[in-house]
C-alpha cells in the first residue's frame, strides 16, 4: 500500500473556506477518480508564525495506481486548487510505503 501525502500550509484567513472546500469538493474529486481506497486529513500539531498546515493522505493499493492516477487525473485537480487559492497556500507531496 501506498500513501500519496499532500502537505499544504495555507493562510489562516482563508484556512475555514479551505477545509470546507477540501472536504467537500476536492477530496470527493480525488476519491471518484477510483485510485484511492481511503483519505485523511490530518492537522499537523505544530506552532506556525504563518498559516496552519494540514497533510491530506490518500492510500492506494499500489504505485502502478498512483502513478496513472499522476498522469491522468492529478494536474487537473491540482491546477483548480491552485487557481482558487492562488497566493494562499504553499505545499509539497511525498510517497511512503506502509511495511
């Protein structure tokens, strides 16, 4: 099992409509894509001079998925982020393998 990490700090005066719209809009994006079998967002614990960071964690079953997920769906969805919170939010994604 694979978990595609997506660590992203964004502005806390955007942070509420955020969530909401990570909640409701883009993890159910990502999700109907059928790439991934579960999700989390996860607020990391730490004090921020700027913004609050939250790592959003999808699980795939293998990285054949991720990787076709990457190429077919990932710019996309990335790109809708981007645009809505343009100057927002800064963020960077690692793999990890569950052993």
């Amino acid at each position: 099992m694979i978990i595609y990490n997506v660590t992203v700090n964004i502005e806390n005066d955007v942070r509420e409509e955020w969530l909401n719209w990570m909640k409701e809009i883009h993890v159910p994006d990502v999700m109907r894509t059928g790439y991934f079998v579960e999700n989390k967002i996860c607020k990391v614990l730490v004090d921020e001079e700027q913004g609050t960071t939250y790592s959003i964690q999808y699980t795939c079953v293998n990285m054949k998925d991720l990787e076709e997920y990457q190429r077919e769906h990932a710019p996309r969805l990335q790109k809708e982020h981007a645009e809505k919170f343009a100057n927002k939010f800064v963020s960077f994604r690692t793999l990890l393998e569950i052993v």
